[in-house]
C-alpha cells in the first residue's frame, strides 16, 4: 500500500507532533509499505492562506498512486489535505492531535480558557476565528474518518462540531513557551513552593530535541504539566516510561486512565499547584508514586498504531 502522510512538522523540528509522524511513517515501512512524508518546512513562515496554497500545491502532485492519506492536524494540513483529497477521490483518515482553533485563540487573546470552557462558554470570536471554525467544520466533516487520541477530545468534538460517530475513532499514544503550557503561574507557584522548601528546583525544557528531553526526563526527579488543558500529552507517557512522579492539568484526556498512579491540579489555581509540588517533595509520598507508577501496565506500541490506522482503512 502506498501511504502519505501529511504533518506540519517533522524531524529535525522538535515537538511531539513531529516525533509522532516519524514513528508512524517507520512503522509503515517496517511493515512492506511504500510511505511518503510531506511536510511544511519552510512554509511554516508563510502567512495563513498562502502557506495552505502552498501545501495544497505540493500535495496535488504528490497523490499519484497514493492510496491512503493520513494527515496529522486538523487545520494547517488538514484544510489543504482535504481539498486535494476530494479532487482525486483519496481517502483521509484525519488524526486531530491538539485543537488550532482552541490554542490560537488563548495564545492571541491571552484568555485562560481550558478548551472544555472554550466550548462551553462559546467566548466572542472574531471574524478570523469564526473562519478558523467554519473551516475546521469542514476538514472534519469531510474527512472519510478521524481519529483522536481520547475519549475525552472526541466527546468535545462531536457535541461542538456535530461530527457522525461511526466516523470517529480512538487510537491511544504509544515545548514551547506558549500560554496553554501555563508557564508563568507554574513559575509563580514554584517560587511560593521554594519558599518552604528552598531545595526544589525548577528545570523549563523548551526547544530541545526528543534524545535531550528523554535524557532531562531520566535525570530528574520528578515532572510537571499544569497546561490549561492536554489532550494526550507524550511527555507524560515518557515520565511514566522512566517511572518518575507526575503532576499534571485536570484538563486532559488522559485523567481517567492515570487518576491513580499522578498528582492531578487545577491548571487556574496557584495554590492547588503549589501544594502538589511541595506534597511530592516528601520522601513518604515520592516513593508511593513510584511504586504505583512500577506496578501500572500500559503499553501501546508504534506497530499497534500503525495496523489501528491500516484496520480503520479497510473499514472505509
């Protein structure tokens, strides 16, 4: 089978959105398939529009013989994705990944938002995010399936976007500075936290490629994430693969499937995250985590992933 797969990042860039398209296009080849990636690169600093025209270009005349594309975003690849699809009948298993709309819009208004009160509370959008929206409605419901990483974003969508269920699917996981991370009341409530127990210190990891994150991961002592919101975050699942502690935002998909073995806080609450953190720096509560952490069974490898992908083709 011949197989596209198109991201908007790819390695070398660094981010899990990158790591994830490498691993699956490995996976592909792993198993006898023909895999072409096709990324933005320097398209990445066109402007919205001309950067899409441009992939859209780029993906016309590259889906000769193509049999099935498999595009990594929503919006900045799937838009162009799923026009060129309809031109030459291809059929787009769409993975979601975060939500474009949700991030951009805390990003730009500085509005701390988890993206469950972004949909909840339908916040005045201007007229671009109103396109933004539109848009994404229309990659979703015209893409052949699509794919989220939990339940938890899929049950998001299908109520905001008015997506067709049996068109949904479910395919688990095997940073920059930017407002949905949270940084600047993680800082705040670290300092506050430093002051009861000047010993603790905080590392930021941003920019640095997957073998240095892994490498800070084994290293330390324990992690944190309080993101306003996460859908299914990597770096969590590589804390847990080194059996280290975690902290980590509510606000994400992974809270019922890790409640037990992590320390979940409120992302908008300074003192809930300034509690947690000094809570794992006693010695007693530290080695409880670890050892529940050693004693929980997950596992979901690149080849599973990959056949889910091959098994939602075949139902198409």
């Amino acid at each position: 089978m011949k197989i596209l797969i198109a991201t908007g990042i790819f390695p070398p860039d660094i981010g899990g959105p990158a790591q994830y398209a490498k691993e699956l296009a490995e996976e592909f080849l792993r198993q006898g398939h023909k895999v072409k990636v096709l990324a933005y690169k320097f398209k990445k600093k066109l402007p919205t529009g001309i950067r899409h025209l441009f992939y859209f270009l780029r993906l016309f005349f590259s889906l000769g013989g193509i049999d099935l594309i498999i595009a990594l975003d929503t919006f900045s690849v799937g838009l162009p994705t799923i026009l060129a699809a309809r031109i030459f009948g291809k059929k787009t298993i769409l993975r979601t990944g975060g939500d474009f709309l949700w991030e951009n819009y805390v990003q730009k208004t500085g509005n701390p938002l988890t993206i469950k009160d972004f949909y909840d509370k339908k916040p005045k959008l201007s007229l671009k995010f109103k396109l933004v929206f539109s848009l994404s409605k229309f990659v979703l419901k015209n893409s052949s399936a699509i794919v989220f990483s939990t339940k938890w974003q899929r049950d998001i969508f299908i109520k905001n976007y008015g997506l067709d269920f049996n068109k949904t699917f479910i395919i688990e996981k095997a940073g920059r500075r930017i407002k949905i991370k949270n940084l600047s009341l993680l800082e705040t409530a670290f300092s506050e936290a430093q002051k009861q127990n000047s010993s603790i210190k905080l590392n930021i990891s941003e920019k640095i490629s997957h073998e240095n994150l892994m490498e800070k991961i084994k290293n330390c002592y324990a992690v944190i994430l309080p993101s306003l919101s996460e859908i299914s975050p990597n770096f969590i699942l590589d804390a847990i693969s080194f059996n280290k502690p975690f902290i980590l935002t509510k606000e994400t998909g992974f809270y019922e499937k890790l409640k037990e073995i992590g320390l979940f806080v409120d992302p908008l609450d300074k003192e809930d995250i300034k509690n947690k953190i000094l809570f794992l720096t006693d010695g007693k509560n530290y080695l409880e985590y670890k050892n529940r952490i050693s004693n929980f069974k997950f596992g979901h490898s690149w080849k599973e992933i990959a056949s889910e992908f091959l098994d939602i083709y075949k139902k198409l």
